[in-house]
C-alpha cells in the first residue's frame, strides 16, 4: 500500500512556500545590500576622487588643490575617469551582492549584470585627447 497522496502533495507545497519564502529573504538581503552601496574611486593620482551610488549618481566629489592645476579640460578628465571607474567597480559589485543572494546562475544575477553594464560599460571609453 502507497502513502496518502495528500500528503506528498502537502510535502510539495510546504516545501515550494519554504523555497518563496527563502527567495524573499534573499530579496530583501540584496535590497538592504543595495540601499548602503556606495563606490568611491579616483583618477591615477588619487587627485579626484569620485563616489556613486547604487544607481551610478554622483554622491560626492573630492578635488584635490592638485587637480585644480589641470583646467577646466584636464579636470574634467579625471572627473569623467573616476565617475567610469567607479561605475564599473558598481557593477562587478552589484553583481557581487546579487550572486549572494541568489547564486551564481540565477536569473537576477544575469539580468542585474546585464543592466548595469548596458548602463556603465565593462570597458573604459578611448581617453580623450587634448585639443
């Protein structure tokens, strides 16, 4: 004689309401995560140093008395270097943090990945050359 199979069904859906409940507590691991990110990095000389958010805004800003020496060309060079270096850095954490909450091969992490180098590029642009 087999089992009852209401009670293998029951088994099923305890364990499927186990697996969303997990899956909310990832989430919402991955939002708190997300919310206190920050990334700060800095051009070559560590002359300007740029921080952005979880969403690659600018947060804050530092310019050294040295990188005042460049002019307005040169300083917004390394601005734009830091503000790219920082984004990327973003994005491999972002991917990072979703990895822990979901697993490498997720789907999140695919589509959190995908995002945001779509928005921030996994490679630096050509620099600019001055005029």
């Amino acid at each position: 004689m087999t089992g009852d199979p209401m009670t293998g069904a029951q088994a099923v859906i305890d364990e499927i309401g186990r697996a969303a409940r997990q899956q909310q507590e990832n989430a919402q691991q991955m939002r708190r995560a997300m919310n206190e990110l920050s990334i700060t990095a800095g051009n070559r000389d560590g002359s300007v140093k740029v921080t952005v958010d979880s969403n690659g805004g600018l947060a804050d800003l530092e310019i050294s008395r040295a990188a005042m020496s460049l002019g307005p060309t040169g300083l917004r060079d390394e601005i734009l270097e830091g503000t790219r270096t920082a984004r990327r850095h973003l994005a491999e954490r972002v991917k990072r943090i979703a990895a822990d909450a979901f697993g490498d091969d997720s789907a999140t992490v695919t589509k959190m990945r995908d995002t945001y180098a779509e928005a921030f590029g996994t490679t630096p642009p050509p620099r600019r050359q001055p005029r």
